[in-house]
C-alpha cells in the first residue's frame, strides 16, 4: 500500500490507521507548499486535489475517513469494524460517518455563521459535543468497551478540536477518552512518524 499524505493535515488519521492495521505500507510525501497536491499526476489520484489518499493493489481511495472505512474491512482479522452481518455495523457506522457533523460544526464556530438548528444536518457546535459527551461518559470507546475505526475518526477529530485547535473547554470525559486513544502503540508510532517526517 502507499500512502500520499503531509504532515500536520487529515492525513494522520491514515497514518494511525495504517499502524492500528500492521500491514506494510509506504509514504509519498505530497509538497503541499509547492503545489504538489495539483501535480497531474496526483490529481489522477484525488480529484479533488488534497492529502490524504491511498493506493491498495491497483486502487486508489480519497477522503481521510472512506481510506479508514476501506482499511478496517480489508483487514477484518484486525477487528477494527464489527463485521458486515453484524448488528453492531449499525451502530459503528453511524459514527463513523459522524466526523463530518464535528467538520461542520467547526466550520459553523470559524466562520461564525448563525444558523436554525432545525436546519442544520449537525444541528449545532453544542449538540455535536454534548453527543459525543453523552457516548463518552458511560462508554470508554464509541462502540463501547471495544475500540473501533469510529474511534480513529473520532479520537482525531476531537485531538484537533481539543488540542490543537482549542476550541472546546476541558471536559473530564473527552480528556480521558483523548488519553486512550494516545496511549495506543499504533497512535504514538503514527506520531513519531509525523514528527520524523515534519
Ligand atoms: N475531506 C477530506 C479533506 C482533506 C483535506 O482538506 N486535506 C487538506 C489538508 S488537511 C489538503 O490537502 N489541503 C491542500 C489543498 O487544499 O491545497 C478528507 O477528510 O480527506
């Protein structure tokens, strides 16, 4: 597998992904700075012309959390998903696809946009986090006592809300579940990795 990716943006996620995975992979760096995501090339790649994207046996796959989706069942042996005929998918899914409302709801705080609730597909910054907080005081992951992809998409999101970009308030629930999450072998090796890279 290769990774195209750049330190400091989406791409991490990947990066710990692929080391929650274990399986042999290698990086290209994409020079965002000197317009190598714009390279034709690359833009065969993604279209849409960012990082990350990854290459697996003759595919490509774009979009930081379909690349996690896409990992966790091709190696099921990792039970990183529940699998396909199982009830909990469901459930899994339902977080997974939960990072884009986080996005939103950031974006909405940024821009400082004010919108109806009722309208809002992530309702508001204080729901979406009042949710997670919801999820994450009575269970140690997303799914529960097991950690899951959902948790790589999750645990990022809130990584880059909490500590990088500071938005939220300390919450006793997200900084333990943040503490899990960085505990993780394949998340402190991804880390070396940025920081080598960077
Ligand atoms: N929805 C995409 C977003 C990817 C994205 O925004 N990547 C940024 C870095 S975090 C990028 O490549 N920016 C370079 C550019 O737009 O020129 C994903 O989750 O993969």
């Amino acid at each position: 597998m290769r990774l195209y990716w750049a330190p400091r943006t989406r791409s991490s996620r990947v990066l710990w992904m692929l080391e929650e995975v274990g399986a042999p992979y290698e990086r290209m760096l994409v020079d965002l700075a000197n317009g190598g995501q714009h390279n034709p090339a690359y833009h065969a790649i993604n279209p849409m012309e960012k990082v990350p994207a990854l290459e697996c046996d003759g595919a490509t796959v774009a979009e930081s959390g379909a690349i996690i989706a896409f990992l966790a069942d091709r190696f099921p042996q990792m039970g990183l998903a529940p699998p396909i005929s199982d009830v909990s998918r469901g459930r899994y899914l339902q977080w997974l696809f939960f990072s884009p409302m986080i996005e939103m709801a950031i974006t909405q705080k940024f821009a400082n946009v004010q919108m109806p609730e009722h309208s809002a597909g992530w309702g508001s910054f204080d729901k979406v986090f009042n949710v997670l907080s919801e999820v994450l005081t009575t269970s140690p992951y997303m799914l529960g006592e097991k950690f899951s992809a959902a948790d790589v998409m999750i645990g990022s999101d809130l990584h880059f809300v909490i500590d990088v970009f500071k938005m939220l308030p300390p919450r006793p629930e997200f900084s333990a579940y943040l503490e899990r999450c960085h505990s993780r072998l394949a998340f402190l090796r991804a880390q070396k990795i940025e920081a080598d890279g960077a």
